[in-house]
C-alpha cells in the first residue's frame, strides 16, 4: 500500500464565505478536506498534514521555502509521496520552490480549487483524489514537483495561472502538460529535462520582479537598488528590451554588484539579446542575465535560492543558463 502524505495550506480549496462579512476566507480543515473525498482510494494511506491556512496571496518567500523544507522531510521520513493543496494565486512559484530544493525522485503534486468549498460544483475533492493518484503512480516517479488540476498535470517549471476564476486555468505553454488522468488512470504524456536541485541554508528575499511596460523610468530600480534590493527580475519588452532610461540603470545597478535577470512579459517564447540603442544588446553587454524562457516569478524563485547559496556572479548565470533552458 502507497503512504502519501496530503499537506494542507489554505487557499479557495479551503475556503467558505462568512455570512456576517460576505468574505470568503480561508478555515476548513485539513481533515476536513481528506472527509470531502467521494472517492475511496483503495490502497492508498492518506496521512493529513496542517502546515497553515490562509489565501495564497498572503505566502511569502520564506514560507514557501518552509514548505518545501517540510515536503523533504515528509519524504525522508517514508511517504511515497506528498499532495499540497494550495491556493492558486501563487501556486506555481511555491511548487516552483519545491522543485528546486526536492531531495530524490518521489513525485510531489500541488493542487487546489478555482471553486470555494461550499460551492455546490467545487472542484477540490476531484483535483485531491486525481493528485493523491498521481502521487502514488508508479509513472510519477523522477516527475519531480507538479501541479496536477482538471485531469492534467503540469511541470513546476513551466506551469502559469492563465484565467482568474475557470477551471482548467493552469497551462503550460508551448511545453505543454506532462500527462492526464482519465477515470482514474495516470498517462504519462512526456517527462521534464530541466531539473535541478538545491539545498541552501537559507534563501534571499529581497529579490524584486519589475514588469515593464511604455515609458517606464528608471526611478524605482534606483531607488530599490540603494535600500536593500540584492537582486532584480525584469519582465521586459519581447525579445528581452527595456527604455533606455531603464537599461542604463540596470547596467549600473549590474556594476554595483548586485544582479539583474531578464525576462519577457510575452507568455511564450524565449528572451535574446538582439537589439542595440538601449535594448537587449546593450544589457546582456552591459552583465544582465538574460533567463530563456522561465518566466518572472519562476526566475524571481530560482534567484532567491541562488543567492541563498551565496553563488558569486558566474556561477549564478551558469545555472540560470541551464534552467532558462
């Protein structure tokens, strides 16, 4: 019989509206969750872990850092494997975070609900039983950490919320999802290249992902840079290209010593440096990492571990390198 250890942190999965306030808030039980199955599970041991409960949107770095630190230590302590349900604002970058510090090859699956629990159609207790499947499939092992709603599955890496309230709202781009589960069934569809794992005392989280966007000025990368900021995550223009007010002072703030990735705001594709006058160019010249297609919050993640480690500028690009792909 399979051990899979079911954490709970909160999130809409969890979730009821108070009727005094009309709020919805975060407050059903682990265990309460694990009673909310319709199906039975056959060979599978369910062990139910609260690790918090709250929304989502109120993790933080350190957090989900002690998560990941719990999910290990769940595993080394004799669980096949572990399912966290999580809310889904900020899902991805917590099983992001799990998958860059996840010691052997048990699978860990993430998932939640985009409907609260009393909803009549929620959808926790079938995305529960469909990820307590995954976790416990044979296939699953070497996946890595995943995210596993609406009978697909997806890698860490490459999952995105794409829609605020359906669903089927986590995809994966042009990489696609790792594989489906159909009546119970777990299929295997194709298995992750870029992994790697990490084991830092300790992470850095004054780490700031910056969007761009028309016009946008160098005022708060400036400001941020001289109060305490150790690194910067740009989700820039296409290709990887800023205003040339903000490439000129992301090559300062490079020269100060303190790093500065790129990113793009284009759902697909990878960043390159190509163009000069201020763009792409001109900041991968200029020391900013340009991170192939991880997108920002994935990169925010990976460089608060990295600095963490305390890797000096090269080591830091190399796996950056590796894991932009």
């Amino acid at each position: 019989m399979k051990k899979i250890c079911l954490i709970t942190t909160g999130g809409t999965i969890a979730s009821r509206r108070n009727s005094e306030t009309g709020h919805t808030v975060a407050g059903v039980s682990g265990h309460d969750l694990r009673a909310s199955l319709h199906d039975p599970l056959p060979d599978i041991e369910l062990e139910v872990e609260e690790f918090c409960n709250i929304g989502s949107y109120a993790f933080d770095l350190p957090l989900a850092f002690a998560l990941a630190a719990r999910i290990n230590a769940k595993l080394d302590g004799g669980c096949d494997g572990v399912v966290v349900t999580h809310g889904t604002d900020t899902m991805e970058e917590s099983a992001y975070m799990a998958e860059l510090l996840l010691r052997g090859d048990k699978p860990v699956v993430f998932t939640g609900a985009q409907r609260a629990a009393d909803q009549p159609d929620t959808d926790g207790p079938r995305n529960i039983a469909d990820a307590v499947r995954l976790a416990a499939a044979p296939a699953a092992r070497g996946l890595g950490a995943m995210i596993c709603f609406e009978q697909e599955f997806h890698a860490a890496r490459d999952v995105t919320k794409t829609h605020t309230s359906r669903v089927d709202t986590f995809m994966s781009g042009e990489h696609g999802k790792l594989g489906e589960i159909d009546a119970g069934q777990v299929f295997v569809h194709r298995r992750p290249t870029l992994r790697r794992t990490y084991a830092p005392a300790a992470l850095e989280p004054a780490v700031e992902l910056v969007k761009l966007s028309m016009g946008s000025t160098d005022g708060y990368l400036r400001y941020a840079a001289a109060h305490g900021t150790k690194a910067f995550v740009l989700e820039g223009f296409g290709l990887g290209n800023a205003p040339p007010a903000v490439t000129a002072a992301a090559v300062e703030i490079v020269r100060a010593g303190i790093p500065v990735i790129m990113t793009s705001r284009c759902p697909k594709g990878r960043v390159k440096p190509v163009y000069g006058n201020g763009g792409g160019r001109d900041l991968a010249d200029g020391g900013v990492i340009f991170a192939g297609d991880l997108n920002g919050p994935k990169a925010r993640i990976l460089a608060a571990l990295l600095l963490g480690l305390g890797l000096d500028s090269e080591a830091l690009r190399a796996e950056i390198d590796y894991l932009g792909g």
